[in-house]
C-alpha cells in the first residue's frame, strides 16, 4: 500500500501521548503539537483528560467515528505488549502506525513472536507499520515532527532514512549548522515491514526529494533490494552509508539492531550493480548528501581548480589520486585569457593558482574563464585567509556567479575564525563548502560515479530459467544424492558444465582406459566427495609421461584412496589460471566470484564479485575494469585474452547460479583461458550438492 | 651553526620596515613591536625617521655599535635584488637572517643564480638563513611573530615547519578554533639554506616541543634526511604531510615553489624507515598534531570505545578495518564489572553500549571500570546528543575523569550546536575531540605505531663499503665500456653477483657447451645489452629438450641475432618467481625495490621498497610484514619459503647498490626461491653500466 498518508497525513492519533517530564510520550505529542503541524491530532492515554490544555481520549474508540475515520496515521508510544491488541482493535480505521515502542525482535525470543505476530497483522489487515523500536519520523515541509527527536529542520530534498535512531539525532543536530536541509528524515528501527527498499520506493516518487541518504546496518530481503535499488538509481541518486565492514563491527551490529550485516566486499558488489553510491564513513556520507542536494548539474569527470595558495592547490591535486574525476588540461586559449589579467608569477595551469594576494576580482573573472569552458561541469574555489585576503567579499561573488552558471561551483575555504561568516553566507546560499579538500574530490567523484552509471541504458534483468536444463542438472544430482555422495564427480560436472556452455578438460575414468587415447603427459587425479581439496591430499598426481609411469601411479593412488574413484586427463597447455566460484550469500543469495588462480590466488586477492541476473555486457565491464582487467588489453608484449569468450563462460555460471540453488558450493580452479584462440578449459569443477 | 638566537633571539633588526598599509614590511614591523615580544626592536628603512613612533634608523650601519653588537635576528623585507649585498654588508655583526623577500629560485635562472650566491655567503660567512621567500617564523612562548602571518597563537607542543606560508596561515587560524597551541610555527621558503633536516635537528632539541608537524612538497638532500629523521623520530614524533601524490600534483608543485617532489611509494618507504608518522591529507594532518600534542601517553594497539549510540559505535568499530589497534575484547570480569550498574540492554562488549539515555554517571563508571584494565591504553568516548542526554555534563565528567589516569581520553561528540559547549570545553582542557570516528582512530593508529618503531632499538645503521670487492667490479664493468657496451654479459653479472652472496643460475658461453655438461632441458638466450627485454624480443628459448633441438635452436637463434652473444642454462627447477630491482631515486638515493615476480607481475604491483643502507632485522621484518609475506608464513599447504636467505640475498643487493653507485639500472628476473632447501637462484640478472 501507498505510504502517502502515513508521511503525509492529515491527521494523526498519539497513543500514548503524555505530559509527564521524561516520557517518550510526552515529547512526541509536544513535537507535534508545538512545531507547527497543521492536521488534526487526538491524544489518547485512559490516565489522562487533558494534555498540554487539550483534550485526551480514553482510547480511540472514544474519539467520535465522523473524527475517528479521518485519522490517517496512529503513532504508539505505549509499552510493546499492548502495541499488537492496540493495532489490531483500530486496524478496521487506521491503516498507518508509527510503533515508537522498544521490546520486539532486539530483545530475543519473547520479542521475535510478537514481531512476526504483528507483521502478520500487518498483512492480513492491510496495514502500514513504521518501526517498530524506532525514533518516528519527521517531515519538514508539513511541519510534522512525528519522532521523539527534538527541532524541525529546514525543509529541502535530502531524504534521510536511518536505522540508528541515536545518528539521526546527531545528523539533524549537525545539520542545523551545515543548513542541510531535508524533505524526510526516517527512523525505520527494525524494519520489520517497511524496510529501506520499501522506503526506496516510496521516496522515489517524492518530488521533495531530490537525493536518498540511508544509514543501514543490515539490508532484509537481498534480491529484492537489488532489484527495486538498481530501478530507482537510475532516476534518483541514492547515498548509503553501510556499517559492519569487519568481524567486530557485525558483532557491534548483532547486538545493536540484530541486523545480519552481510559480508562487506559483496555488498559493494550490490550496490555497484545497483548505482548506489557508497559513503565510506560517516564524514563521507554528510558531504556527499550537501553536495549533491546543492549540485546545479550532475557532474561529469572533469573539474577545474581555482586557489589562492599554491600549497591549498597542491593538495587537492593530490586528492585526484586514484579517482576517476580528473583536473582537466586547459587549452591554450583558455590559458592566454587567464594570463591577460592574473600577474605573471600566478599559475595558468589547472589548479589556477591567482596568488596570495588575489582579490575577488581574480576569483570574478577565473570563474567567467573556466565556466565558459563547455567540457568543465565542476569548478573548486579555494581559499586561505591571508591578511590581504577578502575573504566575505570573494565568496559574495562566487554567490553571485554561481547562479549564472549551471556548474556546480563548490568552495573548500581553509581556515578558522577568519573564514567563519563566509563559510556561513555560502552555505546559506547553497554553495556546498568543504571544510578539506578531499572530501570535495570525494563527493564529485562519486556523484559524477553516478552519473555514468544513469547513462548506460540496461534493459531490465532477467536471466531465463531454462527449465529443461534445470530437470536435466537436478536428475544428475539426484542420482549423486542416491550414492549418497556430497558431491558430482569431474564426469557428471563437465556434462552440467556443457548445459552451461562451458568447456571442461577430457577425462577418462581408469577403467576405461587404454593408455592411447590421450598421449602423454597426463594427470592422474582421486575424483571423490571425500577428497575435496586434492592438491593438499596428494590425491593429484601431475604429468605422468608415459604408460609404465601411469600405472606405478595408479597403483600408488589406489593405495592411497582404496575405496576411491580415478580420473586421468591430459595436461592441459599453459595458459592464463582463474578461478570462478559461486558463493551463497545469506542476504543477497548467490554471488559469483573470479579472478586470478594460481598458488597465490588466496593471499594476492585479484578476485571481483558479480551479482546474477546478469547482462553481457555488465559481465564485460566488469572485466575490462575489474582487478585482471590487464588479461584483456593486452599488455607489453603479451596478447590480450578474450572478453567475449570470459564474457560468455561468466554468463553460463550466472545462469547456473540462477538455475540450480540447490548446489551450496561451487568452483572452477582453475579455469585456463588463451590468448592464441584455443578455448577456455575448466581442468577442476567442484559441484556440492 | 645553532638556531637557538635565529628562533629565541633577545634583539632583532627589521631592514625594510615600514608604515605604508600593505607593505610587508609594515605587517612585520606591526607584528613584532604590537603582539608582546620584550626584547630589543631595531627598524632600518632609509625612508623613514621613524617607524609606529619608534626611531628609524637609515641602515644597519646607524645603530651605535654597542647596540648593534647584540643583535642576534636581521628580518630582511626588502627587493631581492639588494638582499645579497645587505647580508654580506652586516654578516660580521649578523649571524641569523630571515630572508622574507621573494624573488629567488622560485622565479627562474635569474633568482636561481642570486640564491646560489647567497648561499655561497651564508657558507663562508657562517651564517643562519630562513628562507628565502618565506612567510617568517612565529615563537609564541616569547611572543615573537616574526612574519607577515597575522595573530599570535596560543604557545604550546607543536613544532609546525611549513612549505606553503598560505597553508601555514589557515593553519593558524584554524588552530585559534580547535585550541592548537604551538611552540613555533616556521615558513621554510625556498629551503635555501635551512631545509626540512635543519628544522629537525632543531626542534629535536627544543625542550618546548613535544611533537613535530611538517607540510612538505619537496625533500632536499634525501640521504641526510632519511639519517637525521630515522635518529630524531626515535625520541620525537614528526608528523610529515607531504604532498606530490600523482603526477599531476608534481607538476602544480613545480610551478608552485619548483620543489623536486618524489616518487610518492618511495617516500613512504622512506618515511617508514625512518619512523615518519605520515599523514595522509590536510584532515589526518590536523587531527594527528592535536592528538599528540594532547595525549598522556604513547598508546599501545588496545583501544575501548564507550558510547550511548549503538550506531556510532558501529561505525567507530568500521573504522578499525585495516588497522593496527584493536577493540580489545574484554575479559568476563570486566565486562560483570560493567553489568553491575548498566541496564541489561547494554552492551558490555567493545565497543561498550550505554544507551540512549546514558547521563554522566554511567560515564564515568564505564570510565573508570575501563581504566583498571592495564592493556588498554586508550579509550574513545563517542557520544549523541539525545533529548536526555545531559551533554555539558558528561563532557566535565570526562575533562575531570582525564586528569586521574595516564590513559589517552579522546572524544568524538557528534552533532552540531548541541555540543559545540561541550567540545570547546573538552578542547579547552586538552581532551582531543575529533568530529568523525575515523579520524580518532586513524590518529591513535599512527601514534601507535611510531610507538612500535620507537621501541626497536636498531644500531645505527651503516653498511660498510667494501673498497677491494668494490675495484673488482669496476674492473668489470670498466671492461665491458671499453668494448662499448652499455650491459654486463650475463657471466660478468654472475661474477659480480656471487661477490655479494647471490647464487645465480649455471651459464655456458655457446663455444663452450659441449652437450652433455647440463643434461636436458636447457635454455637459449641472447646475452646481449642490444636486446634488453629478451623475451619480448624472441630472445629466450626455453625448454630445449635433446641436443638435436638445440643446435636447431641456435641456428635459428643466430639468424634473428648475428652478431649476439649466445648462453645456454639449464632451465630452473619450479620455485616462487621474484624479482629484485634497484632504482635510483633522484632525492634519496638507491631505492631497492622486490616482490613477486611472474608475467603479471607489473599488474599486480606486489612491490616493496627498501632504502639502503639496511639492517638484516630491518629487512626481515620487511619481508615478513610486507606484500609477499605470504611465502614466508607458510601457507594452508605449502611449506613456507626462507625468510633469512631472502634477507641476506636483499642486504646483499644493498651493499652492491651502496658500493656501486656508477650502475644505472640493476635486476634480477627472475629470482628463483624454494622451500625445499634449495638455494635460491637469479635466473637472469641485468646491469647497466
């Protein structure tokens, strides 16, 4: 159901509502009583008549039924084992509840049953349920303070949507000084229905929001997510800041909200997928959701720099490292203009440095400079207080200028007392002002990020599930579970490996071998659920030369491996080794991992993440800019690997991904791919059913 | 010469003082007579009688000889053109000049020249000079402000050496803000004469000093600093914020002071090696100084965190990712402890949750239950500014908390004008309070681990040359240039390299080979400095099985290389493939650089740096902490490799860079390392001579 009316309502009932000091109840009926929300408000507490001077029902069911049916939202402050009967009894009239009320799942057990008890409420009245155990939530734009945080922020389009109630608190009080202005802020406590996709979907047909913050700890219902958050990436820009990047933060987290915190490299993976910007902390977060909420344009990758201090200049050249944004080259027109009025000490190179001595005529006209530089969308005024330096009057004119231009002009002025009141006035005037330099190259770098991600048309995802091939896979597993086997053997693989479209080394099974067939070397391996890693068990024996050498091997492995099941293949050529995997994700479901094989593989890392469904060309992108990205531009002297063909195997594992979640494990190591044209060869496929 | 009267003199002369408004000169003039120095003042400007109603004296030559005699400082504000002449005119009485005016190398040949005259004269002359082109130096315990900056901070701990005069201004005014006190602030200029090493050397000597802060673009005389900073880090801590971080920055840097900036990996390798805290931006910079300047003690890597926000505890755990220092676990006593007076939705783990409605009383027993842990040596308290949360309050509880324990307080109190009191009441009593999680623990981190260097007591570290072994190779190499080659024949750099302990692989000279020396296989190669990257250039055949197959080969070599030098190796048996290189860095010297090798090598960049001249400990620890460590640790299955043996080969490679300075390039790739006792063998050694 639409959550227009619950953020949006007309009236609203506080049960729960009180005028005792301390009370969470007494707080809310103030903040909505007092900060200028315009609808009807009914308080209900059976201890009290009145509230405030105004009047307190018993309960709902007193309040006149011409009035009663009227009432769009219910927020309820009252102790967690009466909220599920409270809802239930006024499910028939009110469709919207805020349950500010603590004591559901964070508490254990006891609290798990009620929640599920009133998600089901929830579901079968057709209700919409905030929280609970969580702050509310404020609207500016209706002057609606339903949370029990105090003071109304400035209106504006920044959405906020927190699962610590406590850093909503700290973010609106800092907002205060920033002048952040928000059209939502959002405490979604244990989102036990309306979680950050719901809230997702709901924010992005907000036309008082222009940009979508979230701080979350754990994400519910993965699939679902990534699928809602990718649609909506692309109309509107969307900023998380995700905790739980290591062991002890998931333990903070366990213990704070019970969220699952969700393994931190595959939730960068989602939300690449997704176009979702990543705020790497909390600093990162607040910049990004300024920056952004004043941006006149979105910006593209090039930027130019204007100081008055080499050494600021410097910096924040050192700031592009390692971003995709760069300090565009200027030509040298735009250099000569720049020469005619700036001294001959100044620097015409992009950072523009207009000295020490810069007025704000020098800011004035390197501004008129560089804004008609058409490729620029992005200009970073810089400044240090020198005692010559007229610090109000520059950022006057860099006010001034920014609304003749559609660049996004932001300021990153350094300093203390000196720079105070100007700092104030540009951000009054909604210029973004950076207290450092990096975080101005950070914010830049991840909305224009964005930018590009909007810009690559993708049709919706969908990867077929090819049911013929799923009955065929499941028949071969079934006959594997017959044996009482945890795992296919290397010749069951490579026959589901070929559904896939993806080729596996020959294979003889000992028995049927004629010591012709191949030619030599080749490999005698033990193919056997109980010998997984067969590298570490001596179960592979390599490059067996000729037939006396295989049999002394074979009856070698046979001593070794009694009861087991041998293989023999020959050496596959030298090539490139990688690896692929799936990897089951609690949240996100399977996940598809590759990278670089090898001895090192697991202490080097060069492994990237893909989230199935997935398109062709993601998965190339993916490679062509991923960590062995070198493998497919050809590098010195080595000719480059074919994308198309990786391109394609990646796809086949997503779809068997898709297709079969009955497997819990998968791999291929290593997977050999070449550069001379010989197809990519799976020499091991591990298949655990 | 001493700096002691330069920095602390008792009487100063201002040649080019003045009284015109937005003279530097008058600026200076101001500062010095107006902010509270108490010793003897002497204004020199041929202009003017007298100065603010102070005599003015026409030239130096003025002053009664008595007077004159005792004048310790001469500041010079005058045209560049007259400096030279003014200082060698006053250098019998004068000996410390800051030389504010610019108009020196910054500007070109012109200026480059008149700075190497002047330095020629502060040589013979005996002189101390700042600068040129310099802001000036502040000492704030005499209140001296010898510059043209405005203001007198506040005298303190910080030592702040800066490059950039404008970002030394921003500095200050930003330190009035955050309660930054200094015990001097020093514009370095041009580096003339008293360069980065000399502040060192100084301020490591400055009793008043407690941590040294440096914003650096340029190095000058590499080798001298990496002794002096390598010796002065291990009794202070330096804090270098050193820009030049991508090429780009290179160049702003050069049209900014023309400071040579530096491979940026081989300035944190030196940093590392000399115990150089270095701060990674402008942000780090700041939050560093304060942090150290404030804390009781060096911290160890155990840190607690307290909180009353489930969330901000989350993300303070975030940011340990990748860190040094720990959360550290709590024993079961501790956390009862804890239990005693915390309700039970607490959390008594690390970091410690004391909900929402926490006053200062759980404070301040969370406090001192924490503090009886003798591991943790520092503690976080983070706080949110609820409705309930008595802000003032809790911030005096931890100001009076701080002066019972010898623990490092610090505080992150998050929001904006709800504890804006309270953080300038922490700051006030010297309790660091950063404005985001990340930085507090990235400055506890960095102190920390100057700390771990600090308490390894390294020799001083000198590498003996060796002047007979050194003869030898130049006899060599004095071959191989008289038969005008540019490379040593791979024989030649066998010889060379056995001289320092490195096994390289067996060679025969074509002529030579007789076939039955080796066994099969074997390898061809062209041994020639014509064909530098063999293997691009089709000048390696590997894997040479039977004696047919060789002359084939080295017919078909000698067509595609006529006139080449021919080798035959045996091929070497499978191992880890490492490279080792060295690189001559214009600034520091030879760099050694080591890692894996392979043909991915220079995509992985699993590189280390090390700088001659090295300890055996030094470059253990190296190893063992470094990219490969991996193959020194013992992997899931894999033996580990000798750490030792790679650390002789490297001290090895060390001495030959020292010895050998005349070579231009130098590696061996591969070397080949076992861990099955065998010796490790450079395959291919390069040298260019």
């Amino acid at each position: 159901m639409s959550l227009e009316k619950l953020f949006n309502p007309a009236s609203i009932a506080i049960i729960g509502a009180s005028e005792d000091a301390g009370k969470i109840g007494t707080v809310i009926a103030k903040n909505i009583l007092e900060l200028g929300f315009e609808g009807e408000v009914y308080l209900v507490n059976p201890k009290y008549d009145e509230i405030f001077g105004k009047k307190c029902y018993k309960s709902l069911s007193e309040i006149p039924a011409s009035s009663a049916d009227k009432i769009n939202l219910a927020i309820l402050a009252i102790p967690a084992k009466f909220v599920n009967q409270e809802i239930l009894n006024n499910s028939k009239n009110i469709k919207n509840y805020v349950v500010i009320s603590a004591g559901f799942s964070e508490i254990g057990e006891e609290g798990r049953v009620q929640e599920e008890e009133l998600k089901k409420i929830a579901k079968e009245k057709e209700l919409n349920i905030l929280g609970p155990n969580c702050l509310g939530f404020i609207a500016p734009k209706i002057k609606l303070n339903a949370s029990f945080a105090g003071g109304m922020p400035e209106a504006g389009n920044i959405a906020f949507v927190s699962q610590s109630g406590a850093l909503a608190v700290a973010i609106m009080d800092a907002a205060k000084k920033e002048g952040t202005k928000f059209s939502s802020i959002v405490s979604v406590g244990n989102k036990m229905q309306i979680t950050e996709t719901e809230m997702l979907e709901f924010l992005a047909q907000d036309e008082n929001t222009k940009v979508i913050g979230m701080y979350l700890e754990g994400i519910k219902e993965g699939e679902k997510f990534i699928e809602i958050a990718g649609k909506i990436s692309r109309v509107k820009p969307v900023v998380i800041l995700k905790a739980g990047k290591n062991e002890k933060t998931q333990r903070a987290i366990s213990s704070h909200t019970g969220a699952l915190a969700g393994d931190d490299e595959i939730v960068s993976a989602v939300f690449e997928k997704s176009g979702i910007i990543r705020a790497n902390n909390l600093e990162e977060f607040f910049a990004l959701l300024n920056f952004i909420s004043f941006s006149r344009t979105v910006p593209n990758q090039k930027v130019a720099v204007i100081t008055n201090a080499g050494g600021a200049g410097v910096l924040v050249s050192d700031a592009f490292s390692g971003k995709k944004i760069q300090l565009e080259d200027l030509t040298e027109q735009t250099k000569n203009k720049l020469r005619e009025f700036l001294p001959a000490e100044s620097s015409v190179e992009n950072p523009i440095d207009l000295l020490g001595d810069a007025r704000s005529d020098r800011y004035k006209k390197a501004l008129e400079i560089i804004s008609s530089v058409p490729e620029i969308s992005s200009v970073i005024c810089l400044l240090t207080p020198q005692e010559q330096t007229p610090v109000l009057e520059i950022a006057k004119e860099i006010i001034k200028f920014k609304d003749k231009t559609d660049k996004n002009i932001t300021t990153v002025f350094l300093g203390g007392e000196k720079v105070e009141k100007a700092i104030a006035k540009l951000k009054q005037n909604e210029v973004c002002n950076f207290s450092f330099p990096d975080l101005a190259v950070t914010a830049i770098d991840s909305y224009s990020q964005w930018n590009e991600f909007r810009a690559i048309k993708t049709k919706t995802l969908t990867q077929m599930i090819n049911e013929k091939r799923r009955a065929k896979v499941l028949e071969i597993i079934a006959k594997a579970k017959l044996e009482n086997r945890q795992a296919l053997y290397f010749g069951e693989s490579a026959e589901v490996m070929a559904m896939y479209g993806i080729n596996t080394v020959e294979s003889f099974e000992i028995e049927n071998y004629h010591g012709r067939n191949l030619g030599y070397p080749v490999v005698l391996k033990v193919d056997s659920d109980k010998v997984l890693h067969k590298t570490d068990k001596n179960g592979v024996i390599l490059n067996i030369e000729n037939e006396m050498n295989l049999s002394r091997a074979v009856s070698q492995m046979k001593t070794n491996f009694p009861q087991s099941h041998l293989i023999i293949q020959p050496m596959a050529k030298k090539g490139a080794e990688l690896i692929i995997g799936i990897k089951k994700d609690e949240i996100f479901g399977p996940v598809i991992v590759y990278g670089l094989g090898g001895i090192y593989a697991e202490f080097l890392k060069t492994v990237d993440y893909l989230v199935p469904p997935l398109s062709l060309g993601q998965v190339e992108k993916s490679l062509l800019s991923g960590k062995i990205k070198f493998l497919f531009q050809g590098a010195r002297g080595q000719k480059r690997y074919n994308v198309e063909e990786m391109a394609k195997i990646l796809m086949g594992i997503s779809s068997f991904a898709l297709e079969i979640p009955e497997i819990s494990e998968f791999d291929i190591n290593p997977l050999i791919v070449y550069n001379n044209s010989q197809e990519a060869t799976a020499v091991d496929v591990k298949i655990i059913i």
